[in-house]
C-alpha cells in the first residue's frame, strides 16, 4: 500500500526553527516530485515548495523563498522541508503529496494540486509567542 507521512510540526516562537519530514511506505520518493502544501484555518491550500525527481530544481512560494529549504534523503526514502525564521503567518497544517510525475507542476508561481493522487497525513506548524 502506498503511504506518505508527514512529521516534525509542532510549537515553535516566531524566528525559530522546524524541520518537516515526509516519509514514504510503498514506494521510493526520489522517483517523484514531491510537493509540500499548508492551509492555514479558513485560508486556501496553497503550495509551499516542491522539489523534482531527477534534476532535483526546487521550487519556493514567495512567502518562504530564503527562509523554506527542500531537500531530498535518498537512503531514508524521505523528503524534508527545513523551515527557518517562523513567522506567525507560517501556522498552519502542512501535508506533502505527489501526482506521480517527475517535474513539479508551478505555474505562475501557483502549485497545482488537481492531480495530487498521494498525500501525506497533515503535521501542524504552530509559531507563536
């Protein structure tokens, strides 16, 4: 069975840090793009960092760009979203997913997830003092 899962969230004060975790069952993650989401409460899903298969070109919302790092784990089966300089708006519960294609699918800075067929179980991030 194929399973993604997310960890790592958790409380943290607005500059500190976090580090996410999407882990795989089922099969290998370095063979996809993998796609980090959040939805804040009352808010839109909105696209947070994406990193391709292959080539391994990463991809950042403008809200997270210098702060936000994607990276892959190749020998844990893992992808993790290194989140530094927490800000309050940064709250939210994040989920990665993957639509089975190699290339992350950004258009206009938008993160499209209509084919988004795997999605990790959702790790809250709350930054707050």
């Amino acid at each position: 069975e194929v399973q993604l899962q997310a960890s790592g969230g958790g409380l943290v004060q607005p500059g500190g840090s976090l580090r996410l975790s999407c882990e795989a069952s089922g099969f290998t993650l370095n063979y996809y793009a993998i796609t980090w989401f959040r939805q804040a409460p009352g808010k839109e899903r909105e696209g947070v960092s994406c990193i391709n298969s292959g080539d391994y070109n990463r991809y950042y919302a403008d809200s997270v760009k210098g702060r936000f790092t994607i990276s892959r784990d190749i020998a844990n089966n893992a992808v993790y979203l290194q989140m530094n300089s927490l800000k309050v708006e940064d709250t939210a519960v994040y989920y990665c997913a993957t639509d089975g294609r190699l290339r992350c699918m950004v258009v206009d800075g938008k993160f499209l997830d209509n084919d988004m067929n795997y999605w990790g179980n959702g790790t809250q991030v709350t930054v707050s003092s």
